[in-house]
C-alpha cells in the first residue's frame, strides 16, 4: 500500500484518531501540568479536554458524507455507521460529565483515558463487516470495561465485580472466536458479505448451526442476556458508577449494532422462523428464546432488589431481551426501531446512574433507603430521577415509549400474514407493566418518604446537574419529536 493509501485510511478512520489524540492529551496534562491539583480540578479540566474532542470527533462525523468499504469490511463508512459513532461520543461525554463529581479515584487522567479508549474500541466496532476486525474491536473495547470496572480500589466490590466480568467475558470471547473460526472453515473468508455467500444453501449443515449458537453465546454475554447474564448485576454493583453508565449504554449501542449485522448479513439465509405455530431451526428461535428469557427473569428479579445499581441491571437484562425484538425482526424498520431504542435508552440509563453517582458520594451507598426524601433533599434531581424511570418504564411522552411502541411495532409489521411475533410482543408488554412496579418503589422513595432526621444533604455538582437537565431533556424532547434522531436511521 502506497503513502497516498495510509494517509486515505487516516482521513477515514478521522473520529477514531481525533478521539485517540484527546486521549493521549488528557493522559499528558494530567500527568504534567495537572500533577499536584486536587482531584476536583483534575476532573474539571480533564473533562474539558475529552469532552472538546469528543465534541470535534462528532462534528467530523456529522458532517462528512462517505460510503466507502476499506480493505474488504476492515473499515466501514457510511451515514448510518456514522451516526451510531455520533451517539456513542454523544453517550461518552454524559459519562464524563457525570463522573466529574466522583471521588472513587486519584488516577484521574488514566481514568478518562480508559473510557477515552473504550469508545475508539466501539467506535471500530460498529465500522467493522470482517470477522476479525469485529473481534479485535469486541476485546479492545471489553478490556477496557473490565478495567473501569476495578476502578475504584477503595472497595474490595469493585475488584471482585471486575474479576467476575473478565472470566465471564473471557469465556464469551472463546466461545465468539470458536463461532468466528468455524465460519471462516466453512467460507474460506472473513468479510461478511463473502461469508454469507458462501454459505448459502447451507443453512441446515451441522458446523453453520455449531457456529450460529456459538456466536450467539458469545454476543449474549457482551449484552448482559439470559442465561449468560450473570456477570451484570455484580459488575453494575461494585463497579464506580461512571464506569457501570459507561458499560449499561455505550457497550449496548454497539453491541446490539454490530449483533444484527452478523446475524442478517453474515447469516442471512439461515434465519429459520420463530412464528408461534411456525417454528423453523435458525438463529430467529435462538434469539426469541433468548429475549423471552431475559425479559422474564430480568423484570421479576428486579423486584425484590434493595440496591438501586443491582435494580437497575436487571432492568437492562429485561431491556436487553426488548432490544433482541428488533434483531429477530430481521426487517429495516426494526433494524431503525432497535438503534432508536438503544440511543435512547443510552441517554436514559446514563441519567438514571448519573442520579445515583450524586447520591451515593452524598449519602455513602445506592440502597433505596439512600433515596428517601430526595424531592424535598434536591429536587432538581428528584425531577431528573422522576423522567428517567418513567421513561424506563415506557411512559409517554418521553423517549423509552416511543422507542417501545417503534420496537413492538416493527415487530408485529414483521410476520404481518399470520402475526407470528405476536406472543413475544404480548409477553414484552406484560413484562413492562412488570416493571412499572419496581420503578415507582425507587420513586415512591423519592417522593413519599421522608428522609431519617440525620440523612445528609444533597447537592449535585454543577457539571453533572447540567449533564442530567440536559439528558431530562433530550429524553423528553426525543419522546415528543422522535423524527429529530429517526430522520438519520
């Protein structure tokens, strides 16, 4: 490859570098000029630097209009992968700004540097249609969480979650590059297309089937599904709870993005039917099982939590067997349903921990008895918590029922002769009415409880009260204008 060809693929990969040099600018000042300070102003003027480059990254991508397919799918661009690349900076600033307020750390620099790194692994990610491209990002990104994840040495949780999510992950990893080799055998190729070219006709060979459940188990533990979700609630637990926003909605957004890529183009022909009466082996039974599974157990175990982070990743269990609607929908509508409900549902998420990060450094521990009283302690972020949940919930007008409504919708349009997704869309809707009620205990703490007489006060950081209005925000205005995201899926 000639010089002209490299500077090519730089101009290319241009969100990815910009993001890669504020990484390395955000390490240097905090090791050079920065060194000394307190911890408050690190995590000011660390923010300011990665949140300007995240911000130059989006615009770039924003902005340019290119479909190019790089070194045969080693590097995708188009608007569409563009777009998800914008949410997810946009989904890495929120987490920078909420975590300015945190004191579960003095690495300030290598912590920003590590979500820094996270997003250019997801940022690869999405732009990926060769089968090791894919896994290279995949592990990128994923180290990086398990780092995050141990963050906070402070508490012997955070250790033990972050071991538990790398010997889960590391399993998942072997069983995706099993998947990922049987299908290179197979197909002599790793580009998805060839792959899928390959292949056709061969739907029903044993090793195809082998390697279609082996990437499912391995994309079902990056997603937090059942039953390969038991990593989640201890890694959302101990984690800082940056770091557990940062794993709850950037690794989704991607994760989900780049599951229905393999799965309708890599494996397209092998889909089968997962239609109540027409049942036919494929990956669509595969993932309908999954998703039923998920929404039942991450809806009713979520019941009886205590802790609001543990409560919080059972909901993104039972959100994630919502989101596996819009992939075993298979159907551009439900693939454009599916990344409106996993960017609002990033946004969402990120709020609600952003909420609980305020008041766990206030009151010492996320229980739900940390939130009594929170509308009389700090209303502004009473308020904020009051429209992330609902929103959760799938209350309208905000983002989470339109998302919903576009999911299920999508879903029913997919088998429209015989309504052969109906029993999965009634089970979804059964199991959001579910999750009504874990919602509003957490909010019935908020607004109907009073605090004990020596609850401390609660004042949110201004950075991260600006960060949470304008999530409030952006999730109520995306429930009542949800053509401002859907015009660009």
């Amino acid at each position: 490859m000639n010089p002209v060809d490299y500077l090519r693929m730089l101009r290319l990969a241009a969100p990815e570098t910009i993001v890669t040099v504020t990484m390395l600018v955000v390490l240097a000042a905090d090791l050079t000029v920065l060194r000394g300070k307190s911890i408050a102003t690190r995590f000011q003027f660390g923010a300011f630097l990665a949140v300007l480059g995240c911000a130059a990254a989006a615009v770039f991508a924003f902005t340019r209009r290119e479909q190019v397919d790089l070194l045969g799918g080693i590097l995708i661009v188009d608007p569409g992968t563009d777009f998800i690349k914008v949410a997810l900076l946009a989904l890495t600033i929120f987490t920078i700004l909420i975590s300015t307020g945190g004191k579960f750390t003095d690495h300030v620099g290598e912590y920003l540097s590590l979500i820094l790194l996270g997003t250019i692994g997801l940022m690869f990610l999405v732009s990926a249609g060769d089968l090791l491209m894919i896994f290279i990002s995949l592990e990128l990104a994923s180290l990086t969480l398990y780092i995050l994840t141990a963050f906070n040495k402070r508490d012997a949780r955070s250790g033990e979650a972050a071991l538990k999510y790398f010997l889960f992950g590391g399993m998942s990893a072997a069983f995706l590059l099993f998947g990922f080799s049987l299908l290179y055998g197979l197909s002599g190729s790793t580009n998805l297309t060839e792959v899928a070219r390959q292949l056709a006709g061969k739907s029903h060979d044993p090793l195809v089937l082998v390697a279609l459940v082996m990437t499912v188990i391995g994309f079902g533990f990056k997603v937090a599904a059942v039953p390969f979700h038991l990593w989640a609630p201890d890694a959302y637990e101990g984690a800082p709870t940056p770091s557990a926003a940062f794993i709850g909605a950037g690794s989704k957004v991607a994760s989900f993005f780049i599951l229905a890529k393999i799965l309708s183009v890599g494996f397209a022909g092998a889909e089968g039917s997962a239609v109540l009466h027409g049942y036919l082996a494929g990956w669509t039974p595969v993932v309908a099982l999954v998703a039923a599974l998920s929404m039942v157990l991450g809806n009713l175990t979520a019941i009886v939590q205590t802790n609001v982070k543990r409560l919080l990743a059972y909901s993104a269990i039972a959100h994630a067997g919502y989101m596996l609607l819009g992939v075993l929908s298979n159907t551009p509508a439900s693939r454009s349903a599916l990344m409106f409900y996993v960017v609002t549902y990033g946004l969402t998420v990120i709020g609600a921990f952003g909420v609980v990060t305020v008041v766990e450094e206030a009151t010492g521990g996320a229980a739900l008895k940390n939130f009594a009283g929170l509308s009389r302690r700090c209303p502004a972020l009473a308020l904020c918590l009051l429209v992330f949940l609902l929103s959760l919930g799938g209350i309208p007008p905000l983002a989470g029922f339109i998302g919903k409504f576009f999911l299920f919708s999508a879903a029913v349009a997919a088998e429209p002769r015989d309504l052969g997704l109906l029993w999965l869309v009634i089970l979804a809707i059964a199991m959001s009415a579910v999750s009504f009620y874990y919602y509003l205990r957490i909010l019935k703490q908020a607004y109907v409880l009073d605090a004990a007489a020596d609850a401390p006060a609660i004042k949110a950081p201004p950075l991260t009260l600006v960060a949470l209005v304008a999530l409030a925000a952006l999730v109520i205005l995306l429930g009542c204008v949800p053509g401002l995201l859907t015009r660009f899926l």
